[in-house]
C-alpha cells in the first residue's frame, strides 16, 4: 500500500470515529439537562451552582425605592423592609406600634389630620388602624418647612370602608424616617348630605373633606353632582377609592400621581414638585378618545364601572419611550384570584392599552378578565411523585399589588409583589422576579424568583428538551394553573400535550407557536427552588395578551422516569395506619400509577381504610402500585397494618348546665369570662336554653378562657354544639394555641367561606369541609386527631380526613378559648357541651354525640 493510500485510509477512519464520536456525544447530551455552567454558553454543561441566600419577608401592597445601594419596599399595615440584593431581606419596621413608631413616631398624633376622615378606630378599622400601600420617592425639588430642598415624600392611604378613604402624605430627610405629616390630598366616599357609616361617629358630608377648601381657594368648580347617587349616597361606580397611591417622573421631569381602586377606577392627578400637592384639574371634561376628566379626582387612566383593579403602578422607560401601568384585578384573599396586569401608553394621563390594543378604561359594566396582559395569577409548577426535591413544588395564589424597578444604568427590570401559596391559607410574603423585554416592546415576567440571573446567550442545544408550560390565559378565579408537557424538540416543533413550534432569534429571543397562538418573549436560566438547580427556562407574551412559562426537566428515558417514580413512592408509615391512604395514580411526565389490593375489607384500591373495632386486633393488607410509562414498567409493594380504635378518655365536659363555666369531670378548673380577644379582661356572657339543658351565649364581644393544658398531646378529640347568630370570617368557636404561630382553630366561616378546621401558621393546614354550618340553629361540630391523621365532622357526618396535621400541643401549656383568639371577630351565638377528649373518637361515637338530643 502506497502513502498516499494509507494517509487517504487514515484520515479516512478519522473521519468516522470523529462522526461516531459526535453522534454518540449527542445522544449523551440529550440525557444532560441543558443547562450550562456559570455564565459560560458552551453547551451540555451541567452545573447546580450556588443556592441563593433567600430571607423572606412579608409585606403586603409593597412598593419599591432604592436608596444608594440598598433596596427598599414599604407597604401594607406600616411595615417596609431592605436588601442589598433582592434577595435577602430584613425588616426595620414595627407595624402599628404607637407611640414610638418607626416610620412615624407617635402614629396617632402625628396621622391625625388624615384619621379625622378614616383608618383609626372606625367602622372597619374599629379598635386598630389602617394605613395602606404607601409610596416613597426622593424629591429633590421639595421645600422643607426649613426652607432647605429635598426629602423623601412619603404618600400612603388609609381607610375605613370599601370607599371611605384618603390619601396623606408625609416628609422625612432619611429613607428610613421618621415622617412628619404634611397634608391629606385625595378624600372618597363622602356623601351629599350628613350620614354615617356603621361603628363610626364621622359625618361623611363632602364638607368634611378637603373640597370646601379648594373650592374657596378657588382650585375647584363647586361641587360636582355627579359624584353623588340620586340618593346622596357617593357614586363609586364612576369615581374612585382614594387608596393606592404611586408617584412616577414623566420623561420631561414632571411629577404625577395615579391611584384609586374598586370600583370608580384608576385616575392620575399631575403634581407640584414644591409642595407635594396635587394640580387638580378644576374643571371636568373628557380627553380626545373620551375618557373622564373629574375637576377633583383628576383623569381616568383605567377600570370603572364596579370592576375589580387597584394597585395601580406606572413606570416609563426612556428605551421604549412609554409609560407602563400595573394593575392588580380579582380580591386579595387566597381565594380571591387576584391577577396581575399589564398596558402601556405614550403619555403619563394615557389612554393605556394592552397588547391587544384594548382601552385600561371598561368600556361599561363588562366583564374585565380580557382586558389588559395577565403577567402573572394562581399557577403551580406541581411537584409530582417521582420529581425532583421535596414539598408540593413552586407556585403562588393571589400574587399581586406589585411595583417595578427599572435600574436606568443596567436596564434590569424587577417585578415586586405580595403572594400567597398554594395549601397555604393567608400567609403571605414578598417576592421579586426579574422582567425582560419582547421583540415588542413588552416587559415578560421571569418564571422563577430572582437569584441574581442575568440574561446571557443560550445556545439552542440548551433549549431542547422536555419543559413544564404554565399557561396563564385570561381568566382569574381561585382556580390554580397547573403545568402541562411540552417538547421543544431539535427540528423546532412543540411536541406533547399542546403541539406548535418554536425559534431562538439572536442570542436569547424565543418564539413560542402553540395551538396557532405565538408567544414571544426570552429563554433565561434561572434557579428553580423545588429541583435546587439551575435550569433552562422562558416567558413569553403573545398579541392577546396572555403569558405563558416553560422550565425545562432533566432529559431521561421513560425507563429512567419509571424508576424515578418507583422511588419516591412512599405511603409513610404502613405499620401504624389509622386514616385512609392517599394513592396517587399520576406521577412525573404523565407516568400512570395503578393499584390492586389483597383485602378491600382492610384496605380498598383507592385507599380507604377500614379500622377495626376497639378492642380489636389489627389487620393487614397488601398494596400493589404498577408503575407506566410507554413501554417502562414497575411495580412497588407496600405491606400495611391497620391498627384498630383506641378508646377515647373524656378528660373535660363543659356543659353550662349550671349557668356557669365549671368542668363537671372535675378534671380541670372553670372557664373565665374574657373581652373581645383571648387575653383581654372584660366582657360578659349569659345563659339560656340550650342542646342539652343550659348554653352559653356569646354577645360577639366576648369569649370564655378555657383552662391552660386543657390538650397535651398530639391524640384528642372535641365536639361542640354550636348555634351562630351570625358568621364572620375567621371566626373561631374552639381556639387552642401554644403561641400566636402554632395554633388549632375551628371556624364556621372559614377563608374559602365554609366551615374549617385551620391551623397556622407554621406550617399552615386547612381542613376545608365544603360545607358551611347555617345561622339561627344547632350544628354538631367534631374533630379528631390521631398523631397528624385528622377528621372533621358535621353533625355526625365525616366532611375532611387528611394526614400531617400539625402536632401544636405535645409539650406545650397551651392556651384555650371559646369564641375569641388573638385577631379575629369574636363568635356571636350560642355554644353547649363542649367536651374534650384523650384520643380519637371513632366514626359511630361522633355520630353517637350529633344525635344526642334533650
């Protein structure tokens, strides 16, 4: 063989191992998860990084300055907190605390010009304060009173009612103040003539605002007519509550103020830069495409006509050259769907409109749900049998009031809100997500908080793979969105449970087509929490104004996902069960989970135990889960033991037979009569016919102090019988609580607006019924707990059973009432035979209990 053949020959097999090489590289890749190392864009570099040093807060409505180097939010309630990095936060406030309040020194005094109109100790604020969503900026043109300019303005509203509000404002030369009072600005709900709202003495006359003022100083018309119902009554339809307020520079300088909320709308006032007062328009009108102009409230940017919308923040971005405006729709409650939206203008005073080019203002009593890009509502990256990490993955219910920072030197933008969770009741904390701008000029909202990403090339071997896709949509409802599964797969189509195509433009551009709907927006990585990695990930917005989210899974075989599965399935401890099983039939990726039993009579395929009798033996029973996906299967086996009742031990009987509080066991001492809070003296209650013989009547002003150490452990029972007159929410009947974070309360109109036994808030537990006890007669109420095995009964009928209950009692001297705890409205109504139990009542005794009659 001649040289030159064997150099053809070889380079020749060089060739092939090189191609052999790559394609086996290739394969391998598709196993890796995508994600490249630190701030490399090499591809197939797998690196978990750093967890983020995260310190949460909770703030609610916050709002967002930066002062040097340190971030601040202010919000809700007096409470603001700072960072250095956006992530990890502390708190310098001390809430409602007065005299010697942080930001405000003695609170009373000082707000006292703004509380002669609403927010202390009135109507709805009776017996505490409201002061709300402030906002603070420096103003470097500001007077002082000194005569020196510069100050940092804080404006912040407070309130008594869904309309009768104000909006003051206050000045301090440190961020951290504290703020002496200036002036209140902005009054609603005042009427035509004299009126009063429930537990309140203020006169809500028009009179008794700011107006007459104005009107002789010559800033103001008169009084408008139409800011009045044919009854005199304030006509919240078309004007605002005077909450929310938010100062924005527009690009020329000037100063402005938006603000409002349900359900008059979202008006804007332009400012004196001096004084920190509004330049009211003094007259009304309409502007070129028809919206209201008010000679007092100022222009109508967006909302009206008794639909939802408050929160209200505008930021202008000289890069794009509009203004964005913020909205938050919905109700702020867990269950309330509050949603996050989003338009745009080229003016400060609007017209704003959203993607779709639709008008922020309601063209009339309409449904507002298309109106305005939802960036965010209700989703939940669930965390499936056989996913990574633990707990029931990443998501947020009733997200919203947000601000917005704009850095104008690096031009990062952050989206600061309050939310809510999933399975956790009302506790609520803040949280930052980075923004990045769309080929069209709109911010997109990153799917995951912030931990210090930046947006980087990604190379499109990053891209493809597997991804959970959150959908949005338009709607909002106490409905929580769930993933679905896509793949973006190499030769750029969308494969899974939605179809469509995809494209990376330039270095970080995604377009996203799904079902014939395109969505452009970034890929970014970013660190998701549940798989306490860094993955590849996108938000997109399409022209309808709906958002979408994807975060990428690891790439494996479905041999690999069965396995995965097989091996985070866990049924907990199957030796000691006492409560029915939860057997989940969907693990990761759409992976099925089938089970058979060997006895129904012990244990039934969809995992309903039945115990045996006291006195009985335990019983035993085998399970059997078949694990499949595509052609992979499994099987896992899981040995259980039921263990049979144990006899509960009456250790307290509070039966009010007597006309008194005393224990008849004799077990404990007497209950004492409190005022409208667990530890408060005061107050009083009577007696009158009851169930069984005597109850005792609670005047929703009063409660009974159970004695301490009344439960002890984490096995007990209670049953009541209860007869409201009327139902608040929150409202406790049964209180027990080892201190004000670890609690056990029983409430006829719980969060959601049923019945529920609730426990917080560390962790949080809602044992939702579904059903809510009525007014004006007697319900059996019932509770057991068997070592975190829970069930609650309405009159002898089994509404909720669920496991991991938390344990509030072993060891702990904890402290137990009727009718009052530490926050809410007390009961109003009617309680008898309370009794108290060591151990877990059986179905047929709770049943025993609920048809007992005199």
């Amino acid at each position: 063989m001649s040289k030159s053949l064997l150099r053809n020959f070889t380079f020749i097999a060089l060739m092939l191992a090189l191609v052999v090489s790559n394609a086996t590289i290739g394969r391998s890749a598709d196993r890796f998860t995508g994600q490249s190392g630190g701030h490399s864009n090499k591809p197939y570099l797998d690196d978990h990084g750093k967890e983020p040093d995260v310190q949460n807060v909770s703030v609610h409505d916050p709002s967002i300055v930066k002062d040097g180097n340190t971030y601040y939010v202010f919000g809700s309630h007096i409470e603001a907190v700072k960072s250095t990095d956006l992530i990890h936060w502390e708190k310098f406030t001390n809430g409602y605390t007065t005299p010697n309040n942080k930001l405000y020194g003695d609170l009373s005094k000082n707000l006292a010009g703004s509380f002669a109109w609403a927010g202390e100790n009135d109507a709805d604020s009776k017996g505490g304060f409201a002061v709300w969503a402030p906002d603070v900026f420096w103003n470097k043109d500001y007077i002082n009173e000194d005569g020196t300019k510069g100050a940092y303005m804080i404006y912040y509203s407070v309130s008594s009612t869904y309309i009768r509000s104000a909006i003051g404002y206050a000045v301090s030369k440190h961020i951290e103040g504290p703020y002496k009072y200036v002036d209140t600005i902005v009054y609603s709900g005042f009427t035509k003539e004299e009126a009063y709202d429930a537990n309140s003495k203020i006169n809500k006359k028009w009179t008794n605002t700011n107006i007459p003022k104005l009107i002789e100083q010559g800033k103001l018309k008169g009084v408008r007519a139409d800011w009045f119902h044919n009854d005199g009554s304030y006509n919240n339809r078309d004007f605002p509550n005077a909450i929310d307020p938010n100062l924005f520079y527009d690009e020329k300088g000037n100063l402005w103020m938006a603000y409002g909320s349900w359900s008059g709308g979202i008006f804007v006032l332009p400012m004196d830069k001096t004084t920190g007062k509004p330049i009211y328009p003094g007259k009304d009108g309409k502007t070129p495409d028809g919206r209201l102009v008010d000679r007092y409230f100022g222009i109508k940017i967006a909302g009206g006509y008794y639909q939802s919308g408050e929160g209200t923040y505008i930021v202008y971005d000289k890069n794009t050259d509009y203004y964005y405006l913020y909205v938050t729709y919905g109700w702020l409650g867990a269950d309330g769907g509050y949603n996050m939206r989003q338009f745009r203008s080229t003016s400060p005073t609007g017209p704003y409109v959203d993607a779709k080019g639709q008008s922020a203002v309601l063209p009339g009593e309409v449904d507002n749900s298309p109106y305005g890009n939802k960036i965010m509502g209700n989703f939940l990256f669930e965390r499936k049998v056989g996913d990574p990490g633990t707990g029931i993955g990443v998501g947020y219910v009733s997200p919203g009031h947000n601000s917005v920072y704009l850095d104008r030197k690096t031009g990062q933008q952050f989206l600061v809100f309050h939310t809510r969770f999933p399975q956790s009741g009302e506790y609520h904390e803040v949280r930052v997500h980075q923004m990045f701008m769309n080929k069209n000029g709109w911010p997109v909202v990153a799917p995951y908080r912030y931990a210090g990403e930046k947006l980087e090339k990604v190379n499109k071997q990053d891209v493809v793979g597997e991804y959970q896709l959150i959908n949005h949509g338009k709607d909002y409802s106490a409905d929580i969105k769930k993933q679905i599964f896509v793949r973006l797969n190499r030769n750029n189509t969308i494969s899974g449970d939605a179809t469509g195509t995809w494209r990376k433009i330039g270095h970080n551009q995604a377009e996203i087509t799904i079902d014939g709907e395109t969505y452009d927006g970034v890929f970014v990585r970013q660190w998701d929490p549940t798989s306490k990695r860094y993955v590849m990930a996108f938000t997109a917005l399409s022209n309808e104004g709906v958002s979408i989210w994807g975060s990428k899974l690891a790439d494996k075989t479905d041999e690999e996902i069965v396995e995965d599965v097989a091996s985070d399935l866990d049924l907990g401890d199957t030796d000691h069960v006492v409560s029915n099983l939860h057997l989940p039939t969907e693990g990761t990726r759409h992976t099925v989970i089938s089970w058979t039993t060997s006895d129904a009579k012990v244990v039934s395929e969809t995992g309903v135990v039945h115990r045996p009798e006291v006195g009985s033996a335990p019983v035993t029973a085998t399970l059997t889960a078949t694990i499949t996906k595509g052609d992979a299967t499994a099987t896992k086996v899981f040995h259980i033991t039921v263990l049979p009742y144990e006899e509960a031990k009456l250790t307290a009987h509070y039966s009010f037979d007597n006309n008194d509080l005393s224990d008849s066991t004799g077990n404990f001492g007497p209950g004492t009569i409190t005022g409208n809070r667990i530890d408060n003296e005061g107050g009083t209650i009577a007696y009158a016919d009851g169930k069984i013989g005597k109850a005792a009547v609670l005047n929703g002003q009063s409660g009974i102090r159970l004695p301490d150490g009344l439960v002890s452990s984490n096995q007990y029972s209670v049953s009541l019988w209860v007869k409201p007159e009327q139902l608040t929410t929150h409202t406790t009947t049964f209180f027990g609580a080892k201190d004000p974070n670890h609690w056990v309360s029983l409430v006829p109109q719980g969060w959601d607006g049923n019945t529920m036994l609730w426990s917080g808030s560390s962790p949080w537990y809602d044992g939702r019924t579904f059903w809510k006890i009525p007014t004006g007669q007697w319900t059996h109420l019932a509770f057991s707990v068997d070592n975190g095995a829970v069930k609650v009964y309405i009159n002898g009928v089994e509404k909720f059973s669920g496991t991991n209950f938390p344990d509030v009692f072993t060891g702990a001297n904890a402290s137990f009432a009727l009718g009052v705890n530490w926050w809410d409205p007390p009961f109003k109504g009617l309680i008898d035979e309370l009794r108290i139990y060591e151990g877990a009542l059986t179905p047929s005794q709770v049943t025993d209990l609920a048809q007992t009659s005199e």
